[in-house]
C-alpha cells in the first residue's frame, strides 16, 4: 500500500517501463483518500509521449483539474508537447486555452511555442501562422525559440531562401540564431537535393561565430550521398575529421556506411568500418545491418557473414531487415544449403516475415529449387504467415520460368478461388509463360478472364500476348488484340507500336508498318529510336536498302542520335547487299554521333569485305578490332577462318585458329565445319595438310575441345 505522494514518486522514479508505472499509477487512484502531488502528475505525463500511451494524457488531466491540484507550466508543457509530438493539434490547443482552468496557472511564451510546433508537426500552416500573428494580440514577445519554429515552417514549406533570409533578420535585431537554427535550414536545403545551397548556409556558421554540431556534418553528409554524390559527401566527412572540436558519431558512421553502400562504395565502407573499429566506437542494429546489406549486394557473403558474427558477440539482435539482406545475397550466390542453415536460424529466433518467405521463395526458384519452394509453400500457413501479392507473383513467375506452367496455373486459380491478393504481375508472368510455350490462346483467354476477375489490365500484359501472337507468326491475332486494347480500358503504349511494327516488318508488310507509324504520330506518341531501327532492319530484311537509306536520312533530319544497334543494322543490311564500301563509310561517321562501334559492328563489316572477296580490308579490320582492345569471341574466328579459307588462304586460317585457342576461345561445330570444307574443296592442298604438323596439332587440341 503506498501511502504518500512522496512514495508514489519513488515508486514511479524507479519503474523503468512506462506500461509498468501507469499500472502502479491507476492501482493508487483507486484510493478515494489519496491525493497525487504536481511532482506524481508530472512523472507520468512525461511516460504517456509514446502514440501507443497518448491516449491516457486525456484522463490524468481530468483527474489534475477534478483534483483541483495546482501545477507549474511545466505540467502544463508536458501534456503539449505529448499531444504536438503525436499530432494531434487540437486537444493540445483544447488544454492551452484552459490552461488556468486545468492547472491554475497562466501561458507563458514556451506554452506558446509548444502549440505553435503542434501546428508546425501537423503541417497546418495556415492556423500556424494564424497563432503567430495572436502573439501580438496578446503582447507575447516572441523568443529565440519562436523564430526556430518560424525557420521550420520555412523549410517545411520549401521556402529555403525566406528561411535563410530570416536567420539574417534575427542577427539584425539582435536575436542570435543557434546551432538548431542553422541547422534546421541546413536540413532543409539538403533534403531538397541543393546541397551547395546547404553548404553555404554552414560555411557561414564560423563566420557568425557559431561552431557546427555534428548533426550538421550528419545532415550534409546524408543529403549529398542521397543525391548519389560520393565526392561531396567524402569532401564534407574529411572536413569532420580534421576539425578538432567535434568528432563523428555512431549516426555519421551509419550515414557514411549506408550511403557508401548504396553507391557502390564498398571498399570505402569497409576504411569507415575500420575506422570504427579503430576508435572503438560502438556500433548499433542499423550499423551491422547497413554493412551486412551492402557486402552481400557487392556478393561478398563471407563478409557479410563475418559482421553478423561480430554483431552476435558484442550481443546485439539480428531483425528481420537484417537476416532478409543476407537471405538475399546467400540466394543471389545461389548458396543454397547456407540459405536454409539462416532460415532455420530466423525461425528458431522468430524473424521470419512475409518479405522473408519472398526473397527465399525467389531465390530457390532462381536457382531450379522447384521441389523445395512447393513444400514451403504448402507450410506458409502453417507458420503463421499469410500470402501477399508479391508472393503469389513471384511464386508464379518462377513456376512459369521453370516450365512448371500447369502448376503455375493450379496456384493461380487456387489464389482466386480464395479471394487472395492478385495483381497484374501474377496474370503477366503466367499470360508471358503460355505465350512462350505456344499456348497463344489459353494466354488470350487469361487476359479476358483477368478483366473478369477486376483487375486491371495493363499495357505490359497486352504487349506480351502481342508479342506472343508475333512470333508464332499470327500478325492477324496481334492486330486484333492491338485493336481490342482500347475497349478493355487499356491504351496502347510505344511499345505496344514497336512490337506490331516489328512483327509486320518481319512479315515485309511494310505499308501497313507505315500505317501504324502514322498513327503514332497522330496520337501524339512519337517513334523512338528502336521504332526506327525496327523498320530499318525490316526493310533490310526485305532487300529494300534504298528505302532503309531513305529512312536513316529521315532519322538524322529529325535531330536524332542514332545509336549502336541502328548502326549495325544498317550496316549489316548494307553489307548484305554487296554495298560494303558505303558500310565502311558508315562506320567511319560513327564517331561524329559519339557512337563508338563495338564487336558486332566490326564482325559485320569484315564479314561483307570477306564476302567480296576483299582479304586484305577484312584483315584491316581484325587489325582495328585489336587497336580498340576488343575481345575477338568465337564468331569473329569463324567470320575470318571462313573468309580466308574462301580466298584459299589456308594457311593463314589456320593460324587464327591456333590464336583462338592460344586465347583460350574454343572452337565449335561451325569451326570444324569450316575447315573440314575449306579442306575438301580444296582437293590440290589436301596432301600438304595431312602433313602439316601445325595443322596437326591445332586439329588435335580442336578435337580435344570439342568431346
């Protein structure tokens, strides 16, 4: 039995979990006789911040007022700052009117900013600015503190300048801004991606007099990183490091490790990681987990595996987040038996989510672990975890991608028979695996089903039944499902263009190509550079090189940069016709177009010379291939072997073969083929081969490679 406020406040001073001493609280009021002090109230007021507890702040201020127990301001304050903190404007406004009602006391300036944070945090503007103008009214000078939360509305508001143009107010009238003042404009500046504007704000601060906190270095730091600029964010932490009046702190370390991180820095991370190490600075959770999520995206999981040993023996707990990042990188590096040793490990400590089942549902699949992720799934439920939409879209885009397609299929009707959540990406993976296995119609049926079954079609599932129809060769069915997409509440895209006119192309129906470029145009959609590559290498295809020329003139007159794949088209086409010097010239204006040519482009271009019989500019070519640093792959030894044997230039052919092998490139069938040939064709240099002991040993290591 306690039987003074006096014992109560011990009580409650020596209770740490707030739960705990609102219980021995509410056990005392039902004392009729007891009557709380302003001490009691204000202990565990200042307990009832947390949102889950806010909601008994309303009843301990009745029980103030029905008391009649008179309290300080700073009573009053707490039970402000509980409702500001929590947004909830009005009942904090509700109790500073009845301030003197409730606690006998009177408003002072900090009760007035309090309210004006409250509005502030609920992003009420127009009653903020409304209260500030009521200072006057009552003659209520406003502080230091009321100018902050005039500068946080600023920068809240994005008005960066007006908030950088009042701290120069404040020093003209003698109010001298603070760390917090500067550094809520700093913040504001940062968050909003202008990090220069952000630095100049902070290069003021020594000028002023003032001496940034670390909290600015943090927020700079954080703000170039987010922007992806490494250097500045490097710039601004070696400044911290060579100022002797402040030092990092665990927050700057986590915000150089997480940004580094996602910049791909690892290496970087890994000299802050040391550095921690070296000034024995404690790491937390976010620390371990950031490290751990970085290492296993940069693959390197021993790492990774290193850091949470380390987390466990300076015991601090492993979450969800954090086992979910190595979950991942353990199934991106396909380490199967490690994945389960950590799922096993997850469950026995209870961090397994939704988000977990997802990643290793995924990564089994990834890696053909088909057997295994069905009997997961037959225990989800058991585990107390329920499906979501990603789960049913990744488990039937993997079963699809498997060739499990009738499995995918059961699932999926399951899933809707259960009212599960589906969305598109579930009915597109499965419409793209019938399209692939050819079952064109059970995918068409899917898609009408889908809009049955209310959701929504897209333009991306409609473009992979389109494509699908495409390539079995049914442009009829592609251009009446492009003309239904409009009635099944979904407009057709670029892409849903290119892929019609890509297929006509391929079907050389050229002027209804030209149809639906038109009327791309018409709708106000505007052909892209793969529209234009797809018509060129059509009529490429078609041998209607004039009308190709024609187009890629068009294309330049537009203002458009071709790129690489358009060059090797027109290339290849023109090569193809026999026209290799205008290819050559071709290639030489690629540099004009900052369009450097890359492997095919030079494949192509010494294949045409080949096949006119021009040994010697195709040999200019391999010349240029190797100045340019390319790696000559296997096709680039067949195009030379072929064109030399072509030209009876057997011998040299065989030396490309040995190059080939001596850079460790392994024949194939084509090779042996083209050889074989170049032999029998060539009936007057057979004997010559047969004894021709470099011949004889590039052929015994090609056999070598081939079984």
């Amino acid at each position: 039995m306690v039987h003074s406020p006096k014992r109560l406040l011990k009580l409650l001073q020596a209770e740490t979990n707030p739960h705990s001493a609102l219980a021995v609280f509410d056990s005392v009021i039902r004392d009729p006789g007891f009557v709380h002090s302003p001490h009691v109230f204000h202990n565990i007021l200042r307990r009832l911040v947390d949102p889950k507890l806010v909601v008994h702040v309303g009843r301990i201020v009745e029980l103030i007022k029905t008391q009649k127990c008179k309290c300080s301001e700073d009573v009053a304050l707490t039970v402000l700052q509980a409702y500001a903190k929590n947004s909830m404007p009005d009942r904090a406004l509700d109790v500073f009117q009845r301030m003197s009602e409730i606690f006998g006391c009177e408003p002072g300036i900090r009760s007035y900013n309090t309210l004006l944070n409250a509005f502030v945090e609920s992003k009420q503007w127009e009653r903020a600015e409304s209260f500030i103008a009521y200072f006057e009214t009552v003659g209520m000078s406003p502080n230091l503190q009321t100018y902050n939360i005039l500068i946080k509305i600023l920068s809240k508001k994005r008005h960066f300048k007006k908030a950088k143009e009042l701290l120069n107010w404040m020093w003209k009238r003698g109010f001298k801004p603070d760390v917090y003042s500067y550094g809520t404009v700093i913040n504001g500046f940062a968050k909003s991606g202008d990090i220069e504007g952000a630095l100049e704000v902070f290069d003021e601060m020594p000028v002023r007099g003032l001496d940034p906190d670390v909290v600015c270095y943090n927020v700079l730091i954080d703000g170039a990183l987010k922007k992806g600029d490494y250097v500045k964010a490097k710039e601004i932490w070696e400044r911290l490091v060579r100022e002797p009046s402040v030092y990092p702190n665990v927050v700057t370390y986590n915000v150089m490790i997480n940004g580094l991180c996602k910049c791909g820095r690892f290496d970087e991370c890994l000299e802050i990681w040391d550095r921690m190490n070296k000034n024995k600075r404690e790491k937390d959770l976010f620390t371990y987990s950031s490290m751990i999520h970085g290492l296993c995206k940069a693959g390197k999981f021993d790492g990774a595996e290193r850091i949470y040993k380390e987390m466990v023996e300076n015991g601090v707990l492993a979450d969800v987040v954090t086992y979910n990042a190595m979950l991942n990188g353990f199934c991106g590096a396909g380490k199967i038996k490690e994945c389960f040793e950590l799922w096993e490990r997850m469950g026995k400590e209870g961090c397994r989510s939704i988000v977990s089942y997802n990643i290793l549902i995924r990564g089994l699949l990834e890696n053909k672990k088909v057997d295994e992720v069905i009997r997961i799934w037959e225990l989800l439920p058991e585990n107390g975890c329920s499906a979501d939409s990603t789960t049913f879209g990744v488990l039937i885009h993997g079963l699809c991608k498997n060739g499990y397609l009738n499995k995918a299929l059961r699932i999926l009707k399951e899933a809707e028979d259960g009212g599960a959540d589906l969305d598109t990406f579930a009915y597109t993976s499965m419409v793209d695996g019938l399209c692939k296995e050819g079952r064109l119609d059970d995918a068409a049926a899917l898609v009408d089903h889908m809009g049955k079954q209310g959701c929504k079609l897209n333009a991306h599932v409609c473009n992979t039944l389109m494509n699908g129809f495409i390539r079995a060769s049914r442009i009829e069915d592609a251009i009446r499902h492009f003309w239904e997409m409009g009635s099944k509440g979904c407009s057709a895209t670029i892409v849903s263009y290119n892929t019609l006119i890509n297929g006509l192309c391929k079907a050389e129906r050229f002027s209804e190509a030209y149809t639906f470029v038109k009327e791309m145009l018409e709708k106000g959609w505007k052909p892209d550079m793969i529209t234009y590559s797809l018509l060129i290498n059509g009529l490429c295809h078609g041998k209607k090189i004039d009308m190709a020329l024609n187009l890629w003139h068009q294309v330049l007159e537009k203002g458009l940069k071709p790129d690489i794949t358009m060059h090797n088209i027109l290339i290849h086409g023109l090569c193809s016709e026999g026209k290799v010097k205008d290819a050559l010239q071709l290639y030489s204006n690629m540099k004009k177009w900052n369009c450097v040519p890359n492997l095919v482009t030079h494949n192509t271009l010494m294949e045409g010379f080949y096949k006119a019989r021009d040994c010697e500019k195709a040999l200019e070519i391999w010349a240029r291939i190797l100045e340019d640093q390319l790696q000559p792959d296997i096709i680039s030894y067949n195009i030379s072997l072929k064109g030399l044997c072509s030209c009876y230039r057997i011998s040299d052919a065989i030396g490309f073969l040995e190059d080939a092998l001596d850079r460790g490139i392994l024949p194939t069938a084509i090779t042996w083929h083209i050889l074989v040939r170049a032999v029998i064709n060539d009936g007057a240099c057979a004997s010559s081969l047969v004894v021709h002991e470099d011949l004889e040993v590039s052929i015994n290591c090609f056999s070598g490679a081939s079984s």
